[in-house]
C-alpha cells in the first residue's frame, strides 16, 4: 500500500490545476493588446464621410489631426504640425508640418496633400455632410454648396512644402481646436484617386489591403459584424511611443452581451452599461464602473417636412409633454441631466438662452390648437431609434407620456445602426431618437447643428432669422457680441422646437483597472497612443479603475 502513494501522488498532480481559465483580457494584458466594445459595425472608416461615433473611436487610431486635443484640458495640442501662428487680425493661420512625417505606406506627408484633403472634403460629390465643420475657412462654404466652382478661391494653400496656410472668412479663435475634429483628418491621394475616393463616397480605399493613413496604427483587419483590428504604424513620427501592439474594436450594438463579454473576460472595456445593472456596479464593484461627464446631448428630432411635424404647434406640444427629469432619474438613470435646450450650460463659458419646460397643461393646449384635441384626428406616429437596450427603454417612456399627456398613439421602430443612418439621411422618418458629441468644446458647434445647409439637420428644419444669427455669430471675434447672438438663436429654437431634447449625456462604462493612460474627459477622446496594459489587474470593484 505505501508503495502505491508515489503513483497516486503523480496522478493527483498530473490533474488539471482549478484555475481560472485565462481570458482574451489575460492574453491581452500580457501582449498588449487591447479589446474594446465599440457599439456598432463601421458604416465606413473614410474620416471625412464619417457621421457617428463608434467609426471615431477607431479613426482616431488610424488617423491624426493637425492638432490633437490634450486629454486633460481638451486645449488643441502639436500634432501633425508641430506649431502654428495667427496674423494680428486673426484672419491668416500657418501651420508648420512635422519633419519627416509619413504615411503608413512610407510616403512623405507634405502641405499639398494637406491641401489635396481639405478640397476633397469640399467637393459637392464626394457628399460629407460634416463638411461644414470647414466653413471657417474662406470660400469653403460657397465651393461645398456649388455657389462657386472655383476652387482655388478656397483659402487653403501650401505655402511651402511643410507650411499649411488658413485664410479664415473671418477671425475664428477656436480654429485649432476645430482641426481636431476627425472629419478633417488627412487622406492619401493617391490611394483615394485609385479607387475612385477621390470624387465620391464608399469606396474599397478603406479596406485593410488598401488603407493608408497617417496615425499611430494602421488598418491590419475589418471582419464585418466580428472585429476591427489595428496595429502600430511603423511610419508614424511618433512609433516609440506606442506600447500597444494591438487594439480590437468589437462592434456590440447590445449593452447586455456586451457586459456578459466583459465579465467573462472578453473585453478590457464596454462602449455602454446597462441601465438595470448600475445600480450592482455601483454597490458591489464601483472600480469598475466609470461615470463622467459627455458633452453631448441625447433628443428626439422632427421631420419638419412631413405632416403633422410641419407645424410647430405639434412639435413644441410634444416637447413640453416629456416629463426629462422622469426619464433621467427612472429610466437613464447615468447621472445625466435633464435638456431643456440643445447646448448644455457652460460650454465655452456660455450660458443658453431661452429654453423648454415640462408643461403638459399647455402641450395639451397646442395641441388642441393645432387641430388635434386630446390626439383626436393625429395620424399615427412612428418613432425611430437604432437597435439597442439603452435607447428602447427612455423611447417607451416617451411613448407612454406622449400617450398619458396628448392621447398620441406613437409606435417604435428600431433598426440596425446602418440601416438606421440611411433613413435619417433619406428622411424617411417621423420622429428619430439621434444624439449629438461635440467634437468642439465651444457653443457654436451645437447651434450650428441646425442651420438649414448643416450636414445632420434630417428633419430639414430652416428659419431664416436662425441662419442669419449664426452667419453673423461666425462673423464675430468677441465671444460676449458671438454669445448674445446665438442667445437670441436659441429662443428661436425654443419657440419653433424642431428638435426635443431629453437629456445631457453622461459617459457610462466599464473599463479594467490593467488599462493605463485612459483620461476620461467630457469629449471621450481617447489618446490611444498613449494607453497601454498593466498586469491582470484587479478583478474586484473595491479597487479604483485606472484614470
């Protein structure tokens, strides 16, 4: 019998150790590569016909600005330039290009193609509805709108091979930061002029066997509705720096697989959280869960050319009709903020003008006004909103007040992410949930949201006295004079109400304490170049999640 003990002792350490079973995070942390929920499949990852937010979180890896903004302050920081400099009047900007930076294909990148870039943004064909967000510059919007077909009356030229010039229509203080945005990131001309980018959209340029680009990785693989993969660019000025040797981007437009994913080890962090599950976050593992400030704002949009959304009677009825506080505390539930105008309070140091409220006394007046008392004689309404646990809950609120308030019968729509941007693009919508992220820390790049020619207005509302307080507010140096302006825009927005907003965002997460060199900040930009991984870290929320 004691001759059988060596035996059974090898066999009981010949068994499986009761481990825990290593995860892709394990892995990840090990070989530095980053796994990220990402909210929704690409619908392309062409930077300047980009419209939403999960393609900018994957730009922002492939791609990189003339300025990029510091992480901390959000102030516009050395980038693809290493300087710039104003004229006394505000008017010139030179930007003085990077020595020696490249492409990912190892090609120089000089002023030309930055100028090569802009004019492609500008150009009617190639249709990028965010082209406005290059308007500053002089004849931009007369050349995107067709108003001229000169190009070189566009104030952008290479004043040598690496200076960049700006003529501004007018002194604009925030131009550096605006040059952040990733609808004017740089592309590769000769890569666009091969496959036809050059003149129109949705082109095989961003496919990985295609891409060039200029940012701190490069496009290795794009497995449709699976994964999106980036690696180091190994021409990037900047490559010594990167410590990642991988990110992957997963396009999880479920909030409840995307957290089952990141409890089992899948995900270093989620692009959501939902909303049942805060409140076990925030008690048993609050390390994990991160909660800041967004600046952007979540509303519902009316299709001001489709009956009965074309009188502002019935859009200001169901504006007053939302009960937000209700919805922010009870359904949201993120530490949001009720909207009751479209700019949140303190961008830029504004302070908004005259806004909404919550008085179903007078919706039901309104609406009553407007030929439909107590709903009667309403057509039916279909509210549309893209596919997601987050977004179905706060439209069933709305649903049920429009339905408890107004006697409105509205029903819900969802759709896939693509096929939900198309209907807005087409129009073909009555009311659509739609969020707007600032990719500016400044007033006007809310207010410009709804000028009748900006790229995202999709229920095409217009006022001619809203379009004019904007031209002149984007004339006007002084932020007092530019902020009593679009002061008096807004209580043109109140009164007409072509949008209702719900509430302002709270970015909602959960992210991995091994994650290192993750600045929460009120634009969610993500400095990926200067993130890596750290050990296994914590798995338990008693622990503070990396900054």
């Amino acid at each position: 019998m004691l001759r059988a003990l060596p035996l059974l002792l090898a066999a009981v350490l010949a068994l499986p150790a009761c481990t825990r079973r290593e995860t892709a995070v394990d892995r990840g942390n090990r070989s530095q590569i980053l796994h990220l929920g990402n909210a929704a499949e690409p619908s392309d990852l062409d930077p300047q016909t980009n419209l939403g937010v999960p393609e900018g979180k994957i730009l922002y890896a492939l791609f990189e600005g003339l300025t990029s903004y510091d992480p901390v302050t959000l102030e516009p920081r050395p980038a693809g330039a290493t300087r710039w400099e104003t004229s006394p009047d505000g008017i010139t900007w030179r930007f003085f290009l990077r020595p020696g930076a490249k492409w990912s294909n190892g090609d120089p990148i000089t002023a030309e193609d930055w100028v090569w870039s802009f004019r492609r943004l500008l150009t009617p064909s190639v249709a990028a509805q965010f082209a406005h967000n290059a308007y500053p510059i002089a004849g931009a919007e007369e050349y995107h709108l067709g108003r001229s077909k000169d190009i070189n009356s566009v104030g952008v030229r290479a004043a040598d091979a690496m200076t960049l010039e700006f003529t501004l229509r007018a002194p604009t203080s925030y131009w550096a930061s605006a040059l952040c945005g990733f609808n004017l990131l740089p592309v590769h001309r000769r890569t666009l002029e091969k496959f036809g980018g050059d003149t129109r959209p949705n082109t095989p340029w961003t496919r990985p066997e295609n891409m060039v680009c200029n940012g701190p990785f490069r496009l290795r693989e794009w497995r449709v509705n699976d994964v999106v993969v980036v690696e180091p660019n190994p021409h990037y000025w900047d490559a010594a720096r990167v410590r990642l040797r991988e990110i992957h981007f997963y396009p999880v437009d479920n909030e409840e697989t995307e957290e089952r994913m990141f409890r089992a080890g899948q995900l270093h962090a989620t692009f959501n959280v939902p909303v049942l599950k805060f409140d076990k976050y925030r008690a048993e593992e609050p390390g994990l869960l991160r909660l800041t400030p967004y600046l952007g704002t979540y509303y519902f949009m009316f299709n001001a050319r489709r009956a009965p959304f074309d009188n502002p009677l019935v859009r200001r009825a169901l504006a007053l009709a939302l009960d937000r506080k209700s919805i922010v505390e009870n359904v949201a539930r993120g530490g949001q903020a009720p909207a009751f105008g479209f700019t949140p309070p303190g961008v830029g140091g504004y302070e908004p003008g005259e806004g909404l409220r919550y008085d179903p006394e007078e919706a039901r007046r309104l609406l009553a006004e407007a030929g439909f008392p107590g709903g009667k004689g309403a057509p039916s309404i279909e509210l549309l909103f893209n596919t997601s646990e987050q977004h179905r809950p706060i439209c069933e609120a709305a649903q049920a007040m429009w339905k408890r308030e107004l006697g409105l019968d509205v029903r819900l729509n969802n759709q896939e992410w693509k096929v939900y941007l198309t209907s807005m693009k087409q129009g073909d919508f009555m009311i659509t949930r739609a969020g707007w992220i600032a990719f500016l820390p400044d007033p006007h790049e809310f207010a410009q949201t709804f000028k009748l020619d900006a790229g995202n207005n999709y229920g095409r509302w217009s006022d001619p006295e809203y379009d004019r307080l904007l031209h002149e507010s984007e004339r006007t140096a002084d932020n007092a004079a530019r902020f009593a302006l679009l002061r008096q825009a807004d209580a043109i927005f109140a009164r007409s109400a072509p949008v209702c907003p719900v509430m302002f965002y709270t970015r909602t997460l959960l992210l991995r304490p091994s994650v290192k060199g993750w600045l929460g900040n009120p634009l969610d930009f993500r400095p990926y170049k200067e993130m890596w991984l750290e050990g296994d870290g914590p798995t338990s929320g008693k622990q503070t999640a990396a900054r």
